[in-house]
C-alpha cells in the first residue's frame, strides 16, 4: 500500500481528515485494524491500494455513531489510531508465542 500512497486522491485525505476528527481513535484503530485483517487474509484485494484501503475505512466509519468532538487536530487522532510498536498486535496472537515466553 505504500507505493499507492502519493495516488490518493485529495477528497479521499478531506474524508480521512473527517474521521480522524470526528471519531474516537479507539473506534478508528479497531476498524483499521480488521481492514488490515483482511487484506493481510487475502478476503479484500481490492484494498491493496491505499486509496481503496481509506475509502473502506471512510465507508465503515460511515455507519458508526460519532464520538464526542476532541477538537485534537487530525495528525494527532491518526497517531492514537494504532500503537507505533507492534501496530497489527502480532505480539498478542497465540500462535506467535510472544506472551508465552514474557510469562517464563
């Protein structure tokens, strides 16, 4: 998705500036996160672009209820959107075994 990022068309960064105002970041980096889910389990190809990638974020935000307004400026929302370490939560999935070996 990177290589897409300079195609993203300016309505579609208007849009994603929206959501990054207008919801909670916890809501936000939960649907985020699933969108990364599925292209990652191949259910969504048509989200390896970037552009398609946020116009399904905007399209799912469209059908959550709203959150209070922070009046947090949209960079900031977008940075609470998902941790910087470990942003997809591999760490957290039983299979990698991460937990298991911080617990011995």
């Amino acid at each position: 998705m990177l290589s897409t990022a300079d195609a993203i068309q300016p309505a579609t960064l208007k849009h994603v500036t929206e959501v990054a105002t207008a919801y909670e970041p916890g809501v936000v980096g939960s649907v985020v996160l699933e969108l990364f889910a599925e292209v990652i389990g191949g259910r969504a190809e048509d989200l390896g672009t970037a552009g398609n990638f946020f116009g399904a974020l905007i399209e799912e935000m469209g059908g959550q209820r709203r959150g209070s307004a922070s009046h947090v400026e949209a960079q900031v929302s977008i940075l609470q959107w998902l941790p910087t370490t470990d942003p997809l939560r591999i760490a957290q999935d039983p299979e990698c075994g991460y937990a298991l070996a911080l617990a011995r």
